[in-house]
C-alpha cells in the first residue's frame, strides 16, 4: 500500500518522516487506515507528532499498538451510544517503553456514521456575488456554554463595489488606454472634491504662453532626479501634456510619487521662449490620500468582530496545520489563545486575503514544497479545513497569486468547481481586490502581490514591514499604481485596483508578515500566514510571521487586538 496516496482518500496529507516511518512496518499503516475508517480525529496533515499523540509510540521500540473500539463508559460527557476507540499495548509488549501491557495509551473519539445530506440547493444565476448576502439566525453549541454573542446576529455582507462585474477584456491597445483614463477621470473628481486649493483646476492643453500661477490634474508619465538634486517629471492629461520641477531647495523632494499616479499640482507656469510645451515650478503636491477629516464608520451591532489573516497555502509541506487546528478550536469555543475563548464567540466574520492553497508552478522548485500536487486536492483540502468553522460565522475568501485564477490583477473569483466543495452556510467566495461592508463597516480585501514593486520604489516600504507599502496605496488610492512592474495588470476597461472610496479596514497578505496601522482612522492590517518559512524564502531571507490574526471590534473606531497561540 502507498500510504500517501492510500491517505488522499481521507484528505490527509503526511509529512515525509512519518511517511518513512509507517512504511517501514506495514502493520502500523494498516492501523492508521483501520483508524481513519473508524472515524478517528486526526488532523489533516499527519506527523511524527501525530502518530506519537495516537498511541503509536511503540514506533519507538517496535510494534505493538492494536486498536480496539468499545462503548463510552457511564458518565461520559458525549451523547449516549458513542463509541470510544482506544490504542493498547499488546501483551508482552509493556517491557522497555515503561507502560504496562495492555493499558491503555490513548482515547481517540469516534464520529458516529451518519447520512450524508445534499447542500442546499443552488440559487439559479446567482453567481458568486450579490448585492446584499444575508445570514440566518441559528443556534449553535459553544463548548457547553451559552450562545456565542456573534450567533444572536445575522450576517450582513454588501458589496460595496463589484469588480467581477467589469471583467472581461479582450487585451486590445484600446483597452489600455481606456482603462488609464478611467484611472485619471475617478481620481481626478477625488482630487477636485477632496481639496478645494485645487480649484479651479485647468487643462493642460490649455496653458497658454502667459506665465502665472496654475493648478493642474494629472497623471505622472515620467519622474527623475536631475544632476544638480531636483526632481523633474512629466505629467499628462486628455488634453496634453507638461514638464514640472521640484525645486531642491523648496522642501518637497520628501514627497515621494510614482509613474501612472494621479496627483494635484499647484505652482506657477513659465512659458518656453523657444515655442516649446514651458514648464511647470511646483509649489505643492497634492495626492488623492484620505481627507484629514475622515471619519471611521461603525457598525449599529454591538459586541461583534471580525478576524482578519491570509496566506493559508494548503498543500505546502510547510502548512502549520496543528496551529490552523488549535484557531478552528478556539473559534468552537474548545482552546485558549491570547485573547480568551470568550472573545470567540465575538467574532461574527472571518476575512482571509488570498492564497488559499500553495498552488502549483508559483516560483521555481516549488514541488519540492509540496505535500500535494494535485491542485484539485488541495482546494478539496481547503473545503475541509473550513468544514468546522462554527456555522454562524461569516467566511470571506479572495484569491492570491497561488490560487488557480488568473495572475493578473484584478482577479476573479475562485471559479465555480472550486466553490462548489464548501458546503459552509454563510462563505463569500470574492474577487482580489474585494470591496465590502461588514455590518455597516467598509472593508477593502486585497492580497498584496504589489508590495514586490513598492519595496522598489520606496524607501521606508520593506519586505520587514509591508505596512508602510500599505500607506503608499492609500495615499495614491491605488492597490498597484505604475504599469509593467513584477505586478501583472489586467487591462480592463475600468480601472478596478483604484480605491473609489476610502475603506475603514485595509486587509492585505502576499510577504507573510503580520501587523497593523492606523493611517487617518484607518486599520491597515498585514494578515500573517499559516505557512511555516519554506526553502525560497530562506534563500530570499523572507522571514515569516506566521498564525496570527487581527480582530477588529466592529462598533468602535479603536477596537483592534492580535489574536496568538498561547
């Protein structure tokens, strides 16, 4: 028997020193699959750890582990008519490992079999976004105690802009341009609304041979330092276009902007003597940013909150699958972490940011990081990882650049054969990037892939600390700003990566970083990992900070806290 592929029956995945281990006695493999056919709990990526905790720790001094199933003894806390299986030592092997023989090591729970019913029936055309995605109020059992507070609500999801319904391009040159003055015509009313210094703003076609002052919107086609420290840049409008200058002695050189970014430019025009376009002496930049008077919404419901994490990567050797495990329990009420059970029964929605599963071919060698080369396994993986999320709890999932969609942002959805293997009630599978409201709070979902071009770009924006990456979309509401970088972009007719509206929450992933910051009252999240450092990121000195999550209070401005294993 090939007990790896023998395992994917079960969507169970095994380490390779386990794997070793159950090989080298067939008896012991043929206990696992007795096990697993038993209905044994066992987690879904199976290690050294794993057997030891399932009573095979007589791999240490040979065989000697027999499994046996009985009825639960009287006064047992599961329902009547469960049943327990348990590993005992056979006799004569107690001698040498210090247990007598034929005590028993360990009580494994049994699931008793039940019929498998049909997930609820598909509503036609339904795809998967709706405007408005309701929850229903169900009771749930939370460790014994009472109702979790999250279960007394229903789920309120709106999309609050839909990418998905703007994809479609053809890839045509019109394409581009179409989508670039679709950038320049949204930001360029954020710009006109959001600053009243910019009004009257002129066109730059028609700047006229009269040297004055003027105020400009336009989006930066070229920007360099000069020999002597200034920083000149072209910018452009429908219209036409103008040079500028950054005096270096006029205290702006601080200011950082990037090639494709739309910004406001006030300053005085100086006409060309030559018959030339003249050019432009910048007195202020004015960025599109967040206006300083912006004020977080929250929600009318009180007590609940959302968790916040990303970049999962099922079927990489390196899943943290005990620490996904240990999460999933604390969500059930059933394990400690550094915020108390207490605080799960709080959590209404769960938000991951991409990068569901490791995928297949996503940087050079990856197989040998793979438990599971079999991309649909890996999603049939994913479904089960979430089967146990309690039913009330809100599931938001958008993609990354693992997952089977396109590379180029944005990204669809996980298409439908994907989606079809969750059978969770309330799970939203969204496009990347995704724009939404929880109860009343906007959030922005996007998985981060342009952090690879931002750490190029500036100076305080690291692989160490990608928040500040975060601060750079913000300010030029933009998730990806300069074309034909390591970032694919999609040429669209609209341009689907600018931020229309400031969102109160910013979840982002992608560098496996964990960590948050308040930018003008807004969260901006870096979503961790479930993925312990794989051998790429050891070569690219990538240093993870792995199973963590943001939860964020909904009904208060200032309710952010790390959530941790103990």
């Amino acid at each position: 028997m090939e007990i790896a592929q023998e395992l994917l029956r079960y969507n169970k995945l095994i380490k390779p020193e386990a794997k070793k281990a159950l090989e080298g006695d067939s008896s012991w493999a043929g206990r696992l699959i007795e096990a697993l056919d038993e209905g044994a709990d066992i987690p879904m990526l199976i290690d050294m750890d794993s057997l030891y905790q399932l009573g095979f720790d007589g791999m240490r001094s040979g065989p000697g582990v027999t499994a046996g199933v009985e009825p639960r003894r009287a006064g047992s806390p599961e329902e009547d008519g469960g049943r327990t299986a348990h590993l005992t030592l056979q006799q004569g092997s107690g001698p040498g490992c210090g247990i007598p023989a034929g005590e028993e090591i360990i009580s494994l729970p049994l699931k008793d079999p039940k019929p498998i019913s049909p997930g609820p029936e598909p509503l036609k055309d339904r795809g998967y976004l709706m405007d408005r995605l309701p929850s229903v109020n169900r009771k749930h059992s939370f460790g014994g105690r009472p109702r979790p507070l999250a279960s007394e609500y229903d789920g309120e999801v709106r999309i609050t802009f839909d990418p998905a319904a703007h994809m479609g391009s053809k890839g045509r040159i019109n394409d581009f341009q179409r989508l670039f003055q679709d950038r320049y015509r949204v930001l360029r009313d954020i710009l006109r609304s959001q600053y009243g210094d910019l009004h009257p703003t002129e066109d730059i076609g028609s700047l006229n041979l009269t040297e004055g002052p003027v105020r400009i919107v336009g989006m930066v086609i070229e920007v360099r330092t000069t020999k002597r420290g200034h920083t000149l840049m072209e910018v452009e409008d429908p219209t036409g276009r103008v040079k500028a200058l950054i005096s270096r002695g006029k205290g702006l050189n601080g200011i950082r902007v990037v090639e494709d970014e739309v910004i406001g430019v006030i300053g005085k025009f100086k006409p060309d003597d030559r018959g030339g376009t003249g050019i432009v002496f910048i007195d202020e930049i004015v960025r599109a940013d967040v206006p300083f008077d912006y004020r977080r919404r929250i929600s009318h419901v009180k007590g609940i909150t959302a968790a916040f994490t990303s970049d999962i990567h099922i079927g990489s050797r390196n899943f943290l699958s005990r620490e996904w495990d240990r999460m999933i329990k604390w969500l059930n009420g059933e394990g400690g972490a550094s915020t108390g059970r207490d605080e799960a029964g709080r959590v209404k929605y769960l938000v991951v940011a991409g990068d569901l599963v490791d995928g297949i071919g996503a940087y050079p060698d990856q197989e040998k990081d793979l438990v599971c080369r079999d991309i649909d396994r890996q999603y049939d993986m994913l479904a089960e990882a979430f089967s146990k999320v309690p039913s009330y709890v809100e599931i938001i999932l958008i993609p990354g650049n693992h997952d089977a969609v396109r590379l180029a942002e944005p990204q669809p959805a996980l298409p439908a054969e994907y989606r079809d293997l969750f059978h969770n009630d309330h799970i939203h599978f969204l496009t990347n990037p995704s724009f939404f409201s929880l109860s009343g709070v906007n959030v922005a979902a996007y998985h981060g892939k342009s952090i690879d071009d931002l750490v190029t770009q500036y100076s305080s924006v690291t692989y160490e600390n990608p928040v500040k990456g975060m601060v750079e979309m913000v300010r030029s509401r933009h998730f990806s700003p300069t074309y034909g970088m390591r970032n694919q972009l999609a040429p669209e007719e609209v341009d689907l990566l600018v931020m229309r509206e400031v969102p109160d929450i910013l979840v982002s992933g992608h560098v496996h970083r964990f960590g948050y910051e308040n930018y003008r009252g807004i969260h901006l999240i870096q979503g961790s990992t479930w993925q312990s450092q794989t051998s790429f990121q050891r070569m690219m000195n990538l240093k993870p900070q792995p199973a963590k999550m943001a939860l964020v209070g909904l009904d208060s401005p200032d309710d952010i806290r790390t959530w941790e294993l103990n």
